[in-house]
C-alpha cells in the first residue's frame, strides 16, 4: 500500500507542479499585479463570499462518495444519477441564497456582475469535483491526476491570451479573469462527465427518492464539517471587508497577496488528502489495520518534513520572495503577513492526514465538534484583532485557530484508531524542528545569495530528517 500511494503522489505532484505553479505564479500573480491591489482585493473579497456557501452545492457528497465507491466500486451506477439530479436541485438552493445575502449587502452592480459568474464557476468547480470523486473511489488515480489540472491549463491559456495576446484590445479587466475561469470550468466538467461515464456499466436517469434520503442522511455529517472548514478558512477577506468600511478592500488585497503561496502550498498537501481517503477507507473497509498504521505514519511524517520545511524557509526568507513576486505599495506589512501566515502550513497539512483517517473511519462528528471549536475561536479573534491590525489581526486569528484544530484532529485520531505514540518519535521530531529552525537563523544571515542559501537550507534541512529517520534514505525503503 506505501507503494501504490507512492507512486500515486509522485505521479499526482509532479502533474500538479508542472501546471499550477505557472497558474498561481505566473497568471494570478501577474492579474493582481496588472489591475491593482485594491481591484484584485474586490475581487479576492467577493470569491471568498461565493466559496462560503459552496458547500451547500456538494453537502458532503464529494467525500461521502469517494469513501464509499472505493469500499464498493459498483455502487457508481446506482449513485451516479441520483447524485446528478441531486446536484441540480443544490445549485438553486445555492444561487438563492448567494444573490439573496447580497442582495441584503447591498452589492454594487460591478459586485453583482462579478458575483453571478464566480458563483456560476462554484457550481461547475463542484461538478468537477464530484467527477474527480468518482475517480479517486474507483482507484483511477493516474487519470485523476491529469483531470486535476485540465481546468488550470486551460485558463493558463485563455488568460495568458487575454494578459499578453492583446485581444481584448484594452486594459485587462479584473471581470475578464473570472470569464476565462467560467469557459475553463465548462470545458473541464464536460470532459470530466465523459470520463466517468465510460466507467458505468449500467445508467438509468431515475430518480430514487429513498435513495436520496439516504444519501443526505450519510453525507450531511461531511457537509457540516466542510462548512465549518471552509467559515474558518475563508471567513477572514469577508470580515476585513465588513469590519474595515473604508479599508477592507485594500487589506484583503495585502492579505491575498500573502496567501497566494500558502494556498499553493496547500495544494500540495490536498493532494495527500485525496489520495489517502480512498486508500485508509478500502484498508478499514478490508481491516487491514498494519497497513492502515504503516500508511498513516509514513505519510503524516513525509507530509509534516515538506510541511515545516517550507513553512520554516518562507518565514525566514519572506523578504526576498514579497519582493520576487510583487511590485505592489505595502509590501512589508505583506511581508510580515506571509511569514506568519505560512506557518499554518504545518497545521493544515496535519489536517489533511488525521482528517482523512478519521473521514475513512466514519467518525465525522467529532471532526465537527472541533471544526465548530476552531470556527468560534476564528469568529472571536477576528472580531478582536481585525479592527486593531487589519489583515495582520486575520493572520494572528487564523494562526492561532488551524494549530487548535490541528490538535484535535490529530488527538481524535490517535485515540480513535489506538495509533501508538513513541517518544523515541517525539525526541526526533522535536529534533528536527529546533535543527531546521538553527539552519534556517543562520542560512538567512549568511553572504550567499538567498536563492542559493534557500535552497541549501531545504537540502540540509531534509538531509536532518533523513538522519532521523524521519523518512527513508532508500526509495527501495519506501516501497516495501
């Protein structure tokens, strides 16, 4: 089992990596530039708002079916449909409620023209989504992975048309990114429904009401936690905009720019989490409980060594990147924000392993009950620290409420899965975090240039894991 996720995540990183870095760095990077802090900040401001409710487009169903098609891989013909249907009726309940608090916010018309068609874009990244689900269940890994960044590819290159094509023949406008998102959206869902209809070996459109009813009953769990997630990720630009009248554009916008990498990085780990909850699903299902053990720890030590080390590299090094990625007023508060900001690297990433361990096992209540825990504390500091230091207030909340939930998370799964903790574990890890954060102290002051000293201090910092056998020196180690 090591091996196949091995050689599923390498497959699914290097894919990754080759596209969405360009699409981060390169397009999104390159639009907040070109239309301007405060533009890209109306814009960041708004999709968060439209990504607050997407949850009510999926109710837990995306997870809920990946977890269930891999422990039963025929059940795709009975759900399929339903799920469909299902969707359908989610998106009107969704769009009603979106235009229906904005309608009570009293959105601009620029706001509404830009709202209607991130939110059209919410219901196809969903559809997409419930493709991808269906692919993950049914182990179809190598196709997910090229599916995963068919969206990204095509907006590289429809936005790449409009930012140095010139064929807008104007300025490029900050509506024109969410266009070209919509068009890459509905080309990527109509090849994804291709994709997992070729794998269906019986379809009826019918809709089974008592099938629905049930479907609902088991994925509403997933859904709460998704919605409390989500809040407490993402409630932090909507806050700012409500909470700072006259400034709250400007500092979503500072604070985008700050999280753009975190949320690249966040990718990464992500990958982890859709690779792993169809795998510890068929192991629980089959009660492998060795290799479930074996896999947990393998990967939450592979993903917590990436995790830090990029986390510690970005917080020492956040100057010199701001500086690389941006020409934009402010950049020291966005300095100062991206490296507090990145340490919440660590915490999400052990979410994405102890969260699909406990989603595999079924125990999705207790994830909400720290979910809900994590999104008051959220609520609560960002209403505290907003109005006193702005964006850097959202960077304090949100540092202090992942590392909470991180916690929980990892508790509840030690505790409900009997997974022993080792001290011997403990001292190296403890070991490597104060040699890696001493390498990074003394790299960051040292006369090399900060690319080559970055990069230096990843080789060195990983060559201490490897010493304390963190992970394996062997990739034959690896694969056993």
């Amino acid at each position: 089992m090591k091996k196949n996720f091995l050689l599923n995540l390498s497959f699914l990183v290097f894919v990754n990596l080759v596209v969405k870095p360009f699409w981060i760095f390169g397009i999104d990077r390159t639009v907040q530039n070109t239309v301007g802090t405060v533009d890209y900040g109306a814009y960041f401001t708004i999709f968060n708002y439209a990504f607050l409710f997407h949850i009510l487009l999926d109710l837990g169903i995306n997870n809920f079916n990946s977890k269930t098609i891999a422990q039963e891989p025929n059940l795709v013909n009975r759900y399929l449909p339903n799920i469909l249907l299902l969707k359908a009726s989610l998106t009107v309940l969704y769009l009603a409620l979106c235009f229906a608090i904005a309608f009570l916010q009293n959105f601009s018309p620029l706001q509404w023209k830009i709202l209607i068609w991130l939110c059209l874009n919410q219901v196809l990244a969903s559809l997409i989504l419930y493709f991808r689900s269906n692919l993950q269940g049914l182990h179809l890994f190598k196709t997910d992975s090229l599916f995963s960044v068919l969206d990204r590819l095509l907006m590289i290159v429809f936005c790449g048309l409009l930012l140095w094509g010139g064929i807008g023949g104007r300025p490029f406008q900050i509506e024109w990114f969410v266009y070209a998102q919509t068009v890459a959206y509905t080309l990527t869902a109509l090849v994804g429904g291709v994709l997992v209809f070729r794998q269906l070996t019986g379809f009826e459109w019918q809709w089974q009401g008592h099938l629905v009813k049930d479907l609902l009953k088991e994925s509403l769990p997933f859904a709460l936690v998704g919605l409390l997630m989500t809040l407490y990720n993402r409630l932090d630009a909507v806050m700012m905009d409500y909470l700072l009248p006259t400034e709250g554009e400007y500092e979503a916008g500072v604070y985008a720019l700050a999280y753009r990498l975190l949320d690249a990085c966040n990718m990464i780990a992500m990958l982890f989490g859709t690779l792993l909850i169809p795998m510890f699903s068929r192991l629980v299902q089959e009660k492998e409980r060795d290799q479930l053990l074996n896999l947990v720890a393998f990967s939450g030590k592979l993903l917590f060594v990436f995790s830090f080390i990029v986390a510690i590299g970005a917080y020492f090094y956040q100057e010199p990147i701001i500086l690389l990625l941006y020409a934009v007023p402010s950049l020291n508060e966005a300095m100062s924000i991206f490296g507090y900001l990145m340490l919440t690297f660590v915490a999400s990433s052990s979410i994405y392993v102890f969260g699909s361990l406990m989603v595999a096992g079924n125990h999705i209540w207790e994830l909400n009950y720290v979910a809900l825990l994590g999104l008051l504390l959220n609520v609560i500091f960002n209403y505290w620290l907003i109005p006193l230091y702005g964006a850097q207030g959202a960077v304090i909340a949100t540092l202090i409420t992942q590392f909470i939930a991180a916690g929980g998370f990892a508790g509840l799964a030690l505790y409900r899965f009997q997974i022993p903790i080792k001290i011997t574990l403990i001292v190296r890890i403890a070991l490597f975090m104060i040699l890696t954060i001493v390498l990074g102290q003394f790299l960051v002051q040292s006369p090399l240039f900060w690319l080559w000293s970055g990069l230096l201090f990843g080789v060195l910092a990983l060559l201490v894991a490897l010493v304390l056998g963190l992970i394996e020196w062997r990739l034959g180690g690896l694969l056993k």
